[in-house]
C-alpha cells in the first residue's frame, strides 16, 4: 500500500511582513533590547557626554568654570601640536608608501 504525501499548503505563513490587518504587535521583544540600551547608555552616552562638558570647563576638583571653547582654542594654538601633526602625516605617507612598494617587489 502506498502513501502520499500531503499536498503543500498553498497559503504563506503570516510573518512580520505579511501581518493580519487590524491584529496589533506585541510588546514584549521590545524588552529585550532595555538591558542592552542601558548597557550602552551608562557604558558610552554617558562618558561621552561628561567629557564633553568637562572639555568645555575649566575646573579643579571643587570648583568648575564654564569657557566654552577656550580650551579648544589653547590646544590648537600650541606650536608642538603642528609639529605632531607634520610627522605622524610624513609616517603615514611614507611607511604607506613604503608597505606598498615593498609588496609589489616582493609579489
């Protein structure tokens, strides 16, 4: 005696892209990304954002004085700041270089 198999299913199953109108989503996977974003929140935002404003400040451990910008403006006024700047980009070029031409003679 032979069996057969059912006949497929000629409906699709519902999935988030073919929802039953008028049926509302639930909730609850929603709750799973709470432990993450409050992981991400305390572990990045909030940093990030305490040393911007501490970036702004000139403070002691006491007291706090809002400058705006002025540190910004001290920094990129400092002489070995250019200095710095002139040899990490002469590297960058030339070890660049140097990796590239190294590995064309060497293939």
């Amino acid at each position: 005696m032979a069996t057969t198999a059912p006949a497929p299913s000629r409906t699709k199953p519902t999935t988030s892209a073919h929802r039953v109108p008028g049926r509302r989503r639930s909730p609850y996977p929603g709750w799973f990304y709470l432990p993450a974003a409050v992981v991400y929140g305390v572990l990045f935002l909030v940093p990030t954002l305490l040393s911007f404003y501490f970036s702004m400040t000139r403070w002691t451990i006491f007291d706090s004085q809002f400058i705006g910008f002025g540190n910004f403006v001290q920094f990129f006024q400092e002489p070995a700041l250019v200095k710095g700047f002139t040899n990490t980009f002469v590297y960058a070029v030339v070890t660049s270089g140097a990796k590239v031409v190294l590995g064309l003679g060497l293939g």
